[in-house]
C-alpha cells in the first residue's frame, strides 16, 4: 500500500535512522560478499582452465611426438629391409660394370619393386665414391644437396632421417638414408639408398589429426636451417616459413635451446601462448603444439559470467526482501508510536 505523508515523514525521521543505516549496511557487505565470491570464482576457473589447457597439450604433444618417432622407426627399418634386396643382387656390380649411367634398366627395375612395396615419392642410389646417382623418377638429386641433408651415421647405424628437402615445385619431401654393401671390394658406406617420402601423404595427415578444444590450437614441426628455423604447419598445404632464432620469445627457438615440456611465450603472430615442446628421437625435428593464452583465459571468463549474473540476481532478490520486512517493522513501529 502506498505510504502516507505522516508515514513518509516518520521514514525520513531520526527515529527510523537505525533502520536505514541497518539497510545501507546490509547492501554494503551483501555487495562486497558477492564481489569476493565472484572474485574468487574467477581465480578459480581461471586457474582450473589454466591447468586444463597445460594437460590438454601436455597429453596431445607426448602423443604426437611418440606416433612421429614410431612411423619414423618404421621407414627406416623399411628402407634397411629394402637395401638388403639390392645388396642380395648383383645389380650394384652391373651398374658399376656398365658405368653408373642414370638410365640403367636392370637397377632402375628394382626400385620400381620397392617403390609399389610402400609410400614412396622417389627412390635414389647415390654412391659416395663417385657421386653418382641413379633416380627411379628420373630427376636425381644432386650429391651437394644429398650430402648436405644427411646427418653423420652413428657407430652401427643404417638409416636415418635426414632434412627436409625441397623439391622443384616447392614440394617438401623427407629423405631416408641407408647405407650398406654394394659390392665386396666396396667401402661398406659408399653406397646410400635413398627413399623419398611425400610427408603429406601419411605423417602429416597424422600428425594434424588431433581433438582440437580450442580453436587456435595448431601442432608445428620444426627444424633448424643455418641461422632460421623452419615452422612447417602440417594441417595446412605446403604451408611453412623461416623465423630467426634470435626471437627468444618463440617455443620454436626455445626447443632448438634444448628446452622441453611446458612453456609460456610468443608465436610467431606475435601473439602470448601455452605450448608444448620436444624433441623427435631419431631426427632433427622439433614439435610444438601450441593455443592462444587469450583464448583459455576467455574461456575462463565465460562461466564467472554466468556466476555474475546468478549473484547479481541473489542480490537483488534479498534486497527486495530486506527492504519488504524494513518496511513491515517501520510499519508497526509507526503504528506503536
């Protein structure tokens, strides 16, 4: 019902001063509680995602990393099993017999063998004595090119993974290197079988497969190129560029520094990140599996909105009801007078 004027003047007396400085007060700490509340809500889930974001790259780079190592593994014993079937052949010897031309039928026909056997772009036999070099497609590589991308063997080694190598058409290709017996007079390491793989075809489709709960989520692969590193992105077509490794900031530059694990930084966008960095066993590659810090932190922010909202109408909701029992006791307590 609406207040009567000797009722609104007994409001604004000082008789009911108590209960305006009790309803002033109640609103004051109902309105700092909800802060507090609502600040420590948000440290909460700023904290949980946070840490949420870390498992979550934590848990898909030890993965990629252990499935890259593995498919590596497993062309290089290939490609070993492979030069054991040219090294049972007397095909080295005929090359060698009949001049190491690049157009020799009979070895050209065995890695035709080889080549329907697995994923393979282009096979070449490169002998280390000479620098010759025999191309099932056609187009050798030079042995400049050839030596420069192959690491030195370790003691007992066969195979390895070397640099990525770019093709004519700026096709990125990955070359495996084995290195046997040509003949019983030769050098055990002068000749090298070299298999050319397409990494789009099979380890980068793999590796670019990943559950991605965040939008900027993205996995590189990184290897060092004289003084720039090479950021190739795998879910993108022959998508990479040269980044200086002078920008400390990067999780690239910190990997190729020997750093693992979890960091903090900027990527190449210039743009804060959480990244998970490590080292590919078996290769020169790094893999950095990275996600905007921005976009975790607004992630966070959504549920502290809704909390927000909830408190601001619990608020209103026992404001409304201090007031209404206020007003019954200044009520009676006008009505006594």
């Amino acid at each position: 019902m609406p207040a009567t004027p000797a009722f609104s003047r007994f409001l604004r007396s000082r008789s009911w001063s108590g209960g305006k400085i009790v309803n002033r007060w109640l609103a004051v700490w109902l309105i700092l509680g909800a802060g507090a509340v609502l600040w420590g809500y948000g440290v909460i889930e700023r904290n949980r995602h946070l840490a949420h974001a870390q498992s979550e790259l934590t848990e898909t780079g030890e993965a990629k990393v252990r499935r890259f190592e593995e498919w590596i593994l497993e062309k290089q014993s290939a490609v070993g099993a492979h030069f054991d079937l040219l090294n049972a052949s007397s095909v080295f010897q005929e090359w060698d017999r009949a001049g190491q031309p690049s157009d020799f039928e009979p070895l050209l026909q065995i890695l035709a063998i080889i080549r329907s056997a697995g994923e393979f772009v282009d096979l070449q036999v490169w002998d280390r004595q000479t620098d010759a070099v025999i191309s099932l497609a056609g187009s050798p590589i030079d042995a400049g090119s050839l030596r420069q991308k192959m690491r030195p063997f370790e003691p007992g080694q066969r195979s390895q993974m070397g640099d990525f190598l770019e093709s004519g058409n700026d096709q990125l290709l990955i070359p495996v290197y084995t290195v046997g017996r040509g003949g019983e007079e030769l050098n055990p390491e002068s000749r090298v079988l070299v298999v050319l793989i397409d990494p789009r075809d099979i380890i980068f489709p793999i590796l670019a497969d990943w559950r991605r709960e965040y939008r900027s989520g993205e996995l590189l692969i990184v290897h060092l190129e004289g003084e720039s590193l090479r950021l190739i992105r795998p879910d993108r077509e022959s998508d990479s560029e040269l980044v200086s490794v002078a920008q400390l900031e990067l999780p690239a530059v910190m990997a190729v520094a020997g750093q693992s694990g979890l960091v903090e930084g900027l990527d190449y966008r210039g743009r804060k990140v959480l990244a998970y960095i490590d080292k590919v066993s078996g290769s020169s590659w790094w893999v950095v599996v990275k996600i905007d810090r921005a976009e975790v932190l607004a992630m966070a922010r959504e549920p502290v909105w809704v909390m927000a909202t909830l408190l601001g109408g619990l608020v209103g909701f026992i404001a409304i009801v201090l007031e209404v029992l206020l007003w019954r006791e200044a009520k009676q307590k006008f009505a006594d007078r």
